[in-house]
C-alpha cells in the first residue's frame, strides 16, 4: 500500500501533479522552452476547439485562438492575461513563465461576466433614469432662485439648498455613467499626448462659476510646452473631481 498523497512515476502510475491537472475544472496547458506542448489537460478541450493530438506540436498550429498562441511563445518573457469568447462562453487566460516553457490556465469566467453586465447595465440605467428628476428639481428651483424677492428669506434659503443638492445629484449620477462607460470598454483607454495646461484650463473653467460664488480664485500655473501621454476624457475627468473638491472643501 502507498501513503496517501504519494507520488509514483516509475510504475507507471500517475502522480499527483497528474492527476490534479487531468482532474482541474479549470484549463491547463505547459509548453516547454522549445516551443512545444508538454501537456493539455481535457478542460482546455471542453472550452476550446483544440487539434486532440496537441501534445509535442507548437501551439499555432493547434490552437484557433491566434492571441492564446501568440502568448504561449516562449519568445514572450512576462505574464500575459486576457479575455475571449468561445461560443457563447466568456473564458479568463493568464500565461506565465515556467521552466524555460510557458503555462497557460484557462477559467471558464461566463457567469461572473453575464452578472457584471448586468451589474453595468443596472448601473448605467439606474443613473439615467434618477438624473432625469434630478435635473427638474434643479430646474425648477433655478427658475425661483431666479426671482427672490418672490420669496420670504426662510424660502429663499430652502430654495437654495433643494437647487445645490440637486447639482449634487446630477454630478454624482454623471460621474456613474461617465465610470460605467469606462467600465464598458474592452481593452486600455486609448492614449495620445496632450498639452497638460489645455486640460488643467478646462477643468477650471468648468468649476468658475461656484468658485465665483465662494470668492475663490483659479489660476493655471501649468508650463504650457508641457505634454502628457494620457485618455484626455479620463484625465480632464479626474482633474475636474480634483477642482471641484478643492472648492466644495
């Protein structure tokens, strides 16, 4: 009798190792440092349609998904991490180094991706919907705040609170849709250089009016040759929640 937990080669019997990777839910493939498959275990077959004779083959040749091969190179020294759809399953791939070779663990991720979906989706149309009172409210108590001799001071002054809150809610509901479209993309934001005063300038001019009301001064000390590699919406967006809690605070 062996020890439970025991690993045996020489028999030919399985090892554990072997056993783990055949049994693993999740996909398992090895390349060696000639390029070449080791190993493949059968979820990797259940979740993709791979050649069945994989095993001592290169993977661009067996694999159909052209970025799963490209990371199994052995030329490809770091981790690699990525999603794709096969069907209509949504599968999470990271790639690491090991021994000279690489490894590949595929993790079928369809569910978590359907439930943060509906997570933006939610998001996205809950944030729609609630801006769009907002938006009256902060409308209609404009329009009074525009006539106050129309109202006694103790009005006037709850007026004026119904109308900052109300700009409160439609900001907060802004920055919601502005996060869910972020959230929605697939990949990194696209990036270009940019003269950083531009977007420092826009930013301030965005947050003049109740800086104005609070007899705070905006300057723009920013070098004007300066230039910046960034996602001009994401780094105008970032600035103005800077400007804007500067002067709220």
């Amino acid at each position: 009798m062996k020890a439970a937990g025991e690993a045996v080669s020489d028999t030919g019997e399985k090892t554990i190792a072997e056993v783990l990777i055949e049994r693993s839910p999740n996909g398992i493939m090895v390349t060696g440092s000639n390029g070449l498959i080791r190993a493949v275990n059968p979820a990797v077959h259940s979740m993709i349609p791979i050649v069945p004779d994989a095993v001592g083959r290169r993977p661009s040749h067996v694999l159909p998904v052209e970025r799963l091969a490209d990371a199994m190179s052995p030329e490809v020294g770091e981790e690699v991490e990525f999603h794709f759809e096969s069907g209509n399953r949504v599968i999470l791939v990271k790639v690491v180094p090991m021994d000279g070779g690489r490894l590949a663990i595929l993790q079928d991720v369809t569910m978590f991706a359907r439930a943060e979906s509906h997570r933006r989706e939610f998001v996205a149309n809950v944030s729609h919907e609630l801006r769009t009172p907002a938006t009256s409210i902060a409308g209609y108590a404009e329009t009074l705040l525009n006539e106050p001799d129309s109202m006694d001071e103790f009005t006037l002054e709850m007026v004026s609170v119904i109308h900052r809150n109300a700009q409160r809610l439609i900001a907060l509901f802004d920055d919601l849709l502005y996060l869910s479209k972020i959230d929605a993309r697939e990949g990194p934001l696209e990036v270009h250089p940019m003269a950083l005063h531009s977007i420092i300038g826009e930013a301030l001019d965005k947050g003049r009016s109740p800086a104005d009301e609070k007899h705070i001064t905006l300057n723009n000390f920013v070098d004007e040759a300066l230039v910046v590699n960034s996602n001009r919406d994401a780094l105008g967006h970032i600035f103005g929640n800077l400007v804007e809690n500067a002067i709220k605070y």
